[in-house]
C-alpha cells in the first residue's frame, strides 16, 4: 500500500511538473491569420470586450486587427500589437507576423506584453500567460497558480515578473505564480501594475482603488482619502514624481503626494472613463477618453484629438511612443500613428513610416 501511494505521489508530481510551464506540440511557427468576428456572446460581452458604442467594421480584412488593445517594441526594434481576437502580431520592418492560439499562445485576447531581463516576451491573455523565447511558447495557466482571466504583466527594476488577474495579484516564482494576497480584499481583481522610482509596485483594481506594495505591507488609496472612484484602470508616475490615475467613472486624477486634483466632464474631459495614461519623451502626458480619443498636457493645457484630426479610434486603449519618436494608437477601429500633426490610419499595406 505505501509503495502503491508513493508511485501515486510521484505521477502527480510529474503531471504537475510537465503541465506548468508546458510546450505546445512542437510545430513550425507559421504567419496564422484568425479572422476577427463578432462576439456570439450578446450586445453586454460585445462592449466588455470592445468598448461603449464600438461598431463593427463590414470590412476589416486590410486591418492589423478590429481592435488593436496593447503596442509595445521590443530591444530588436519589433513593434508588437496586441489584439482582442488576432492573438498578437509583430511587426519587424517588412512584415506582419501573427501568432495565436494555432501557434501555442495561450489566448487569442491579448492584454498585455512585456520583455524580461533575458529577452523573452510574455504575454497576459485570457488564457493565462505566454512566455515567447523566439522559437516557441511556453504558458502558464490555472496549473501554475493563475487564472485564465490574466489583465496585465509586468516585471519590475529588481526582475522580478508580477502578473494581474481577475481574481487577485500574482508573483512569478521562476515555475509557477504565487497568490500575494491583499489584506482584507481576497479575489480582487488586479487592472495594472507599474513601479514607482522609489522601488514600490501599485496596482490598479476593480473596486478598491489603488495600492502600492514596498515589499512588506500594502497601502490603499481609495474613495476613502482622495479618489472618488475606486475603479482604478491605469496608473502612471510622471518624470516630475506626479501620479496619474485613470478610473472608470470619475476621470483623470493627479496626485503631487499631498493632494488629488481630478480632471472630468465637468471641466475636461469629453467622458470620464480612462482606460490608458502615457508620458512621452518630451513629458507630455497622453490619455485617453472613451467616446472621444484622445487628451495631451503639456504641463499647462489640455488638448484634445479626435475624428477631427483623422483618429477614428474613440475607444482608445493603447498609447505609446517608439525609440524612432513615433506615436502609436490602439483600440477599436484599429491601429493608428501620429505625424505630429494628423493621425494616420496604419493597415497590413502600412504606412508604417
């Protein structure tokens, strides 16, 4: 009977060992196209997924994608752009690649992309998480501690990776990803993470407003002493030391460590929900604003860009800027870059330049 529970111990083990972490079935990578189609899930999920109001396009096939959700470059200079249904497609300079499930990635809906210390990409999908060496794609799902429902990855200055679920924070213990939990706030749902200068991690929910982490205790911002909204769907520390909140339904927040300034509907903004703040090189900060594109501060004015200047995206999810100083907009209706003047409409036939 003991030899019997041991050998039962040790296909556990095993099982456990080979199916966190795991390969998909090896297979040349390929350029596997999935074509984009409307949610069978109803009107509600549609809008989850896409945005208030997002209509679907008749013709999306010269589109790099319906719904272009995250942007980000790689050391090699390779563009990324990650979709709501077409996985993840990278751009090196010639060509479009697209990678989804057929190919190994863990989810078609990608929500986030980042590179670690040794040059792997990673992906947070609603499959779980996707680590990329080049060649194949190694994931990590509810058999490595994390849930399907993955809303960000990031790794921060000390290397260390951390990844946002639907169901609280995570940490990435080199096989398989640890629940941190949040005193008092079990199943949180975790929108960001980002690091500050200072080494904290803060994170973004769904309902308790922001926290920052100093790798002992964590401590709350919230309805309780500043916000208005405990929604927190982004956040962003400015070159100055400033911190920028996005919420869902009060709008753009500012904090200078001793005070909450908000900027809404009442004076701004086109709609209060912001779902992506970016500082440029120049320190401009650009947010977004659903309904109606796009927000720059240059430190003293606001300015706004929408279908008036060519940007038809008004569901924005994804601002970002490349090493060449160009600027990217993702988010329903596609993918789009910024001449300083208009905004561009970017298909598979480009302009990429």
């Amino acid at each position: 009977m003991k030899h019997f529970l041991a050998y039962g111990l040790l296909i556990f083990l095993l099982l456990f060992i080979f199916s966190c972490g795991r390969k998909p079935d090896s297979k040349p990578l390929k350029n596997s196209v999935t074509q984009s189609v409307a949610t069978p899930f109803g009107k509600q999920y549609s809008e989850y997924l896409y945005g208030y109001g997002y209509k679907f396009s008749p013709d999306t096939s010269l589109w790099v994608s319906e719904y272009v959700r995250r942007i980000f470059q790689d050391k090699k200079g390779n563009l990324w752009f990650g979709t709501n249904n077409d996985g993840v497609c990278r751009y090196d300079g010639k060509s479009l690649t697209y990678f989804t499930v057929r190919d190994g990635l863990s989810g078609n809906q990608v929500t986030g992309i980042m590179e670690d210390n040794n040059g792997n990409l990673w992906f947070s999908t609603y499959g779980g998480v996707s680590k990329f060496n080049g060649k194949y794609f190694t994931n990590y799902t509810e058999y490595c501690g994390i849930s399907r429902w993955v809303n960000c990855i990031f790794q921060d200055s000390k290397g260390t990776i951390w990844a946002g679920t639907s169901w609280g924070l995570t940490r990435f213990d080199g096989m398989t990803f640890k629940l941190i939990p949040i005193p008092g706030h079990l199943e949180i749902g975790i929108s960001c993470i980002t690091e500050d200068k200072n080494g904290n991690i803060w994170v973004g929910t769904d309902c308790a407003g922001a926290f920052w982490y100093d790798g002992t205790s964590f401590h709350q911002i919230s309805n309780e002493n500043g916000l208005c909204d405990n929604f927190v769907s982004t956040i962003l520390e400015d070159k100055n030391g400033d911190f920028w909140f996005g919420s869902m339904f009060c709008g753009l927040y500012r904090y200078d460590g001793k005070s909450f300034t908000n900027y809404s509907e009442k004076d701004v903004l086109g709609n209060n929900e912001v779902w992506t703040i970016y500082e440029d090189k120049s320190g401009n900060v650009w947010f977004s604003s659903e309904g109606f594109g796009i927000y720059r501060f240059d430190g003293k004015n606001f300015t706004n860009y929408s279908t008036k200047d060519g940007l038809q995206v008004l569901a924005v999810q994804s601002i970002f800027e490349d090493r060449e100083g160009r600027l990217w907009i993702g988010g329903g209706n596609g993918l789009y870059r910024f001449d300083g003047k208009t905004f561009v409409n970017v298909t598979k036939n480009g302009p990429w330049e």
